[in-house]
C-alpha cells in the first residue's frame, strides 16, 4: 500500500471519528439545554 492511500485512510478514519464523537456528545447536551430551558422559562422546546 503506498504512503499516500495510507495518509488519506488515517485522516478519513479521524476525520469520521471526530464527527460521530461530536454528535453523540453535543445531542444529549442539547436535549437537557432543551429540558431546562422549557422548565425554568417556559420557552417551547421547539423554538
């Protein structure tokens, strides 16, 4: 397997695997945001 195939392979795969961390920490986080803010000010959890 040559350098390059390799390089694009590694910066793939972290590239993938930051993206599904950041979605499944930043989903719960805006949910419970969503929770709060709809308890504590009577904002509609849709807007």
């Amino acid at each position: 397997m040559n350098i390059g195939m390799l390089l694009l392979v590694i910066i793939g795969g972290f590239a993938g695997l930051f993206s599904t961390l950041y979605i499944c920490i930043s989903l719960p986080f805006t949910i419970v945001w969503k929770i709060y803010r709809r308890v504590a000010k009577g904002i509609p959890i849709m807007k």
